[in-house]
C-alpha cells in the first residue's frame, strides 16, 4: 500500500529564506508526482507535476525534483514571501490507477 | 472557465438527515473525483468517474455514502444517514483526462453533522 510522508509537518520561517520541503513515498512505482498548495478554508491549487521519466520542474520561484528510487521528493522555494504562506502536499499517482495518493501536508509561515 | 463549482459551500445538518453535495466540473473535462479531507486522515480519494462512469468506489467508506453523475456537467455525492463522524471538507475535482493530469479543484463544501 502506498503511503506518502511529508516533513516537517509546520515550518515558520523568516521573509527572504530559502526553504526545502520534503516528501517521501513508499512505493516507487509511480506513473507521476504532484505539488498542491492550500490556502486556509480553500480547495488545492496545483503547482508543478513531475513525470517518473523526469527529475525536476521549476516554475517561477519553485523547483521540485524527484527521486523515485529513494523514494523522495522536495519542493524547493526561493527568497520566500508572505504570500507563499500556505500548507504545501504532495501527491503520487500509482502505476495502472488514476487516484492521487497525498502526503499529509506542510503547513507554512512566512512572517515579514 | 469558472473552475469547478461545489455546492452548497458549507452545510449544517443533524445526525440521521440527508445531506446532498453537489459539483459542477470544469467543461470539457472526462474525469471527475471526489475526495474527503479531515484532521485525523488527511486527504483520501472517496470514488472518482470517467465519462460519466464510476471507475472505482473503493474509498467509499460505507454504503450510507453513494455518487452518481447523471451528465458530463453535473456530480452528486450524497450521504443518507449522517453521522456526526462524517463531518469533514468534501472536495471535487476534474481533470482532462486521468492519469498524468493536472486534476483541478474545487473550494470544497464544509460538512458539520450534528
């Protein structure tokens, strides 16, 4: 059964920091692995998808790669803002299904 | 496009009552999915459709919990009897098609079951 991980489980940082996230799944037959972010009594906003033939995507101020055969994922963020104030999850897709398997979030704080 | 739109956006009911969560996916999109977040489980996929077809319902928690999805553009979740245990935020998403594609979601409907 897949199980998806994600630490730290709440982060507060500084504005202007670099931070990683980090994401850690079970089984390494995923078909792809998604970044969400969610804002407070919001639905989940998708911010990158990497395949499993890939090893990174950058969009903006936001890079992810992947690691399948450790079974690790991080999304890097660079120079944070307030804005980026949210709870971040990771999600996988399995091999053979269409369901997304997610992580259990990082909840983070950008103060200025 | 608006998105995809979840109706009612927050539900107050008594436990034994009906309750009714509706959704409208972004058009032209095949798949849609309905999940269930709460504290102590996270996220979880409850069942998800292809065409109007439900594809797999194994996240369903039990049988007081049923889907359907009439037509390309309209999907109910509805749950008959609530419980208090089944009180949680219900989102839908859609996705062009399924595996390897951004899913969109919804603003979600928050579910209180007295």
């Amino acid at each position: 059964k897949q199980e998806v991980t994600q630490i730290p489980a709440a982060l507060s940082v500084p504005e202007g920091e670099n931070l990683v996230l980090n994401c850690s799944f079970t089984d390494s037959a995923i078909y792809n692995l998604q970044w969400f972010r969610q804002d407070p009594g919001k639905g989940l906003t998708s911010l990158l998808l990497i395949q499993s033939s890939q090893r990174e995507q950058t969009s903006g101020r936001l890079n992810a790669s992947l690691d399948k055969s450790s079974g690790r994922s991080t999304l890097y963020i660079a120079a944070s803002q307030p804005g980026d104030s949210a709870t971040y999850l990771c999600a996988v897709i399995r091999w053979g299904t269409d369901k997304l398997i997610f992580g259990t979030g990082t909840r983070l704080q950008v103060f200025p | 496009d608006a998105g995809v739109i979840q109706s009612p956006r927050h539900e107050v009911t008594e436990m034994g009552q009906e309750v009714t969560l509706r959704c409208k996916p972004i058009s032209g999109h095949d798949y849609l999915f309905w999940y269930r977040q709460t504290m102590m489980r996270g996220l979880e996929l409850l069942i998800y459709f292809n065409n109007n077809v439900p594809i797999d319902d194994s996240g369903m928690p039990e049988d007081r919990f049923s889907a359907k999805m009439p037509n390309a553009s309209f999907s109910t979740l509805k749950i008959q009897p609530s419980e208090p245990r089944d009180s949680a935020v219900y989102f839908c998403a859609s996705s062009l098609s399924g595996t390897g594609e951004t899913q969109y979601f919804g603003p979600g409907t928050r579910l209180l079951v007295l």
